[in-house]
C-alpha cells in the first residue's frame, strides 16, 4: 500500500512542451486517509536530477531512505494525477519533513 511521501517509479508518457515526462521518480502527495482506500488515482509530483533556481521546486538530497540515486527537485509546479497502473515500483520515501516542504509549496501554486 502507497503513503503520503513514497517515491515511486512511474511512466508519465510522452511530454508535451516543458511538462515532465518519460519514465521517471516522483512524490505521492495524496493524503493517508485517501490511499487508505487503495485509488485507482493519486497525486503525484515528479522528480528531475536538473536543478533549478525556483520557488517552484524542492530540493532532495539522496539517503538511505529515499533511495535517490542523486540530488533531485521535486517539480511542484507538475503536480498531476496518475493511475496508479503507471507505477512500477515504490523505491523510498521522502519523510515528513521534505513532504511537508512539498506540500506548502503545492499550497502556494494552488493559492490553498
């Protein structure tokens, strides 16, 4: 079962202009009480090792729990729903902390 903060690998398919795309990591943002009742659905914020000067993204450094083979940014600004027939496999998990930074800046994009 999927958590809030797991980094999944995933296929977002063929991009079109700047959108993230192709076979890469990315964050679960979906609530706990929400993957409870196992989605067809989540909400996922993918990953890039290119790393950029925006408030729109989050840096994550690699570590044993999360399993990033190099420095990422999780790319809010991406922010998008997936089937979750689009995973194909859970890797680590961010933590609270980082998925907490996530979030709020999720909240700022979306003006919640």
């Amino acid at each position: 079962m999927l958590t809030p903060g797991d980094v999944v690998e995933l296929d977002l398919g063929m991009p079109a202009g700047s959108e993230a795309g192709l076979r890469r990591p990315a964050v679960v943002v979906t609530a706990a009480r929400v993957l409870k009742g196992g989605p067809n659905v989540i909400q996922v914020v993918p990953l890039t090792r290119t790393i950029r000067t925006s408030s729109t993204e989050v840096i994550i450094e690699p570590d044993e729990v999360n399993r990033l083979m190099a420095r990422s940014s999780a790319q809010c600004q991406h922010v998008r729903s997936v089937a979750t027939t689009r995973i194909h496999e859970c890797t680590g998990n961010v933590g609270p902390v980082i998925l907490s930074e996530v979030r709020e800046t999720l909240a700022l994009l979306l003006d919640l």
